[in-house]
C-alpha cells in the first residue's frame, strides 16, 4: 500500500465563467468540487493505475468533513484523517473557457496547536505500519509544525517504508535532514534548498550532487513540460516526455511522484520506474480533471517518452 501524507489539504473548487468582471455579480453555469491537497492528487493518481493507497489529511471543521467525504466517496479511496479544531482551506479557482484563463482564491490553512501536532504524530505512526512507500506531499498548514516531516520520516524509516518527499521551504529543509530516500524539488525549490542560482544543466547536475551529498539516494529533478532529471547513483538520464496540447498542468508533479511511488514499490528498474512516471503526470495535463487519466492514456504517452543518459 503506498500512503500519502497531505498536512494542508483543500475543498478545492472551481467555478467556470465566460469572462471574470471584478465588481458584479458572476453567475456560473457549472461549478466542480474536489478533494484537493498534493497527497490526495498522489493517491486519485495511484488509485487510477490500479494500486492500492491510503490518504492521510490533517483536517478541520466542516470543510475538513467534506474533504474526507469526497475522499472516500468520490474517489473511493480510504482516508486517514488527523483532526485539528481551525478549519480546513477552501481553494476556489475560478476558470475563464473562452480564454482558459485561471484566477484562484487561496484561504489560509488550519492552526495547529502543540497538542494536535502531538496527534498528527500518532495518527501517521498507526497509519505507516500497513504502508510500503509514504509520500509526504507539500507544505504545512502552520509554520508552528514544520518540524512535521523531519519528525515522521524517521518514524516510516523504522518501519522499513520507503519514503519520498516533495515539499518547499523550512518544512522541506528540515525533512531532507532526517534523510528520506527520495526527493522531487522543481527548479525554484532547488535552488531555495542548496542555496545558488540554476542556470542550466551544469547547475542542475551541481546542485543534484549537492542533494545527494545530504544522503538521499533518489533525486528527481522536474522541469515542467521537459521532464525530468533522475538520479540514483551511477544512473542519471533526462527523462522527458512529448509535446502535447495541454488543458491543465495542476497535479502533473504529484502523478509523477505517484509512479515513482508505484515503480519503488514494485522494484522496478528505475529507467522503467521514471517511464511511467513522466508519462502518469503527462496524461495528467491532457484534461481538466486533476488525476483522472486512465491506464490506457498512460500507456500511449509512454511510448513516447524519450530517456537520454546524462
């Protein structure tokens, strides 16, 4: 079973318009709802490939009740809550068809008192024992806990879980001390982490030293629409998928986190590995709907994907 872990998930909305007017009153004619957070999007993405996954979500209020509804009714994935007192965000993006153009509203996340950080802790430690792989997926809700991976990768450590992490910022840095196997920073958070600008490849390959000198064994390197570089000891290659007409690139980094989650979990070879996983958060971009491509959309992107040794 592979468990993500989402400190600062979302009732994530999005309310389709013809054009925005700031100042009136806007009527939609159709508005959709999901479970959002990185976590969630890892899981609806492993679920679609057929596999099994568990989605951990420090919740709140009633958002947080509907967060955990649709998760286990709409994308019929079980869900491991940690309950909080402050209210789950709402995100509502709203989508301009004609000129798909996005505007989104973000609300603030839970509060996190020094008791329910102590909750959260225990609700992964019951969580973690059935997992193979746990990925720990964004940012913290609360500055207060961003201490919370560096203190949970250790825990899934124990347990002998492979464990992958994909965050920014202090909760990130305080994660790679704690040495997860695997990282997947963009560009921007890289540079953030090893502290020097990244300017081309030779930067890329630097600062991917620099990581891998921080004792992670597997760093995945995402570039957007080029791909990724993947590096695992004397195997580094650029992976890169095919042009395609985009609809919407939000969760295509979290899809291709849930295929390393996968290939990890399966043993697999990691050219095989990173594959499937550039072609998972390809498919992604093909439709509007965040980790709902199917198997077979996978397999004819994948056999696209190019691989060049590095």
């Amino acid at each position: 079973m592979i468990l993500t872990v989402t400190p600062n998930p979302c009732v994530d909305k999005t309310v389709f318009i013809e054009e925005l007017k700031p100042g009136t009153f806007m009527r939609s004619q159709k508005c959709t709802c999901i479970p959002g957070g990185k976590g969630t999007n890892v899981s609806r993405a492993v679920k679609q490939m057929g596999c099994d996954t568990k989605a951990m979500v420090v919740v709140g209020g009633h958002p947080g009740r509907h967060v955990v509804e649709m998760i286990q009714q709409q994308d019929g994935i079980a869900c491991v809550p940690a309950w909080v007192a402050s209210q789950t965000r709402t995100i509502t993006t709203v989508l301009e068809e004609p000129i798909h153009r996005q505007t989104a509203f973000f609300e603030p996340g839970s509060r996190v008192t020094e008791e329910e950080g102590r909750g959260i802790v225990e609700t992964f430690q019951h969580a973690v024992n059935a997992a193979r792989v746990v990925t720990f997926n964004g940012t913290v809700s609360d500055q207060s806990i961003s201490w919370l991976y560096g203190k949970l990768i250790p825990i899934a450590k124990q347990s002998g879980t492979i464990t992958i992490l994909d965050s920014h910022g202090p909760e990130f840095a305080r994660g790679i001390e704690s040495n997860p196997y695997m990282v997947k920073p963009n560009i921007a958070e890289l540079q953030e982490l090893v502290g020097f600008s990244i300017e081309n490849v030779a930067d890329q390959l630097r600062a991917i030293e620099a990581v891998h000198e921080r004792g992670i064994a597997l760093v995945v390197l995402s570039l957007g629409k080029d791909g990724a570089i993947v590096s695992r000891g004397d195997e580094r290659f650029h992976v890169k998928p095919p042009e395609i007409q985009e609809v919407n690139a939000v969760g295509s980094g979290d899809a291709l986190v849930a295929g390393f989650a996968i290939g990890l979990m399966e043993d697999q070879p990691l050219q095989e590995i990173a594959h499937t996983a550039c072609a998972m958060g390809t498919a992604n971009a093909m439709s509007w709907d965040i980790g709902h491509f199917t198997r077979e959309e996978v397999e004819q992107v994948r056999e696209q994907v190019t691989v060049t040794p590095l």
